[in-house]
C-alpha cells in the first residue's frame, strides 16, 4: 500500500457511517492523512532540489552551525572548567 492508498483509506474511513468511529478518532485520522500529503508534497519539493557543491557546502555550514549552538550541562561545565584555566589559547602571531 503506497502512501496515497493510505490517505484515501484514512479519508474513507472518515467519512464511511459503517465504522462510525469516535469523533476524536476521526479528527485523529483526517490530521494522520493531512500530515501524509504534507510530507509527500515537502519530499515533491526536495526533489526538484538540484544538488550542487554550493548547496551541499550551504548545508554542511548550516548544520556545523547548529551544532556548535548546542548546550548541554557537559559542555557549559567544560567552558567553565577551561575558564578557570586561562580561558582559549591565543594565537601567537610569528615576526617576519
């Protein structure tokens, strides 16, 4: 069963009286099949997407950025740590 058989069985199930499922149940099973053409019309759209060096170096940048924003309690206790110690070393600049 392919993902546009299941949202035309969720939508069917809906709206079919012979399960006459729960209107909780129902409005559960209408946002399960709205979510499932949203992802297929995103994975439509990426697609499309035409992958270049440029674009794969955008992305790389964008998750390196993410994950140096990250915190968490193991990495505020090691800045903290390193603090005490001086702090980053400094680059030294060589005469010329």
């Amino acid at each position: 069963m392919n993902a546009n058989e299941i949202v035309k069985e969720l939508r069917e199930a809906c709206t079919d009286n012979k399960y006459a499922p729960p209107m909780a149940t129902n409005k559960m099973l209408t946002q399960a099949a709205d979510l499932i053409e949203s992802l297929q019309n995103q994975l439509a759209e990426y697609e499309n997407i035409e992958l270049t060096p440029n674009n794969v170096s955008e992305a790389a940048a964008v998750l390196g950025s993410k994950g140096g924003k990250a915190k968490s309690e193991a990495k505020a206790k090691a800045a903290a740590e390193n603090g005490k110690l001086g702090g980053r070393p400094r680059i030294e600049k060589k005469a010329t």
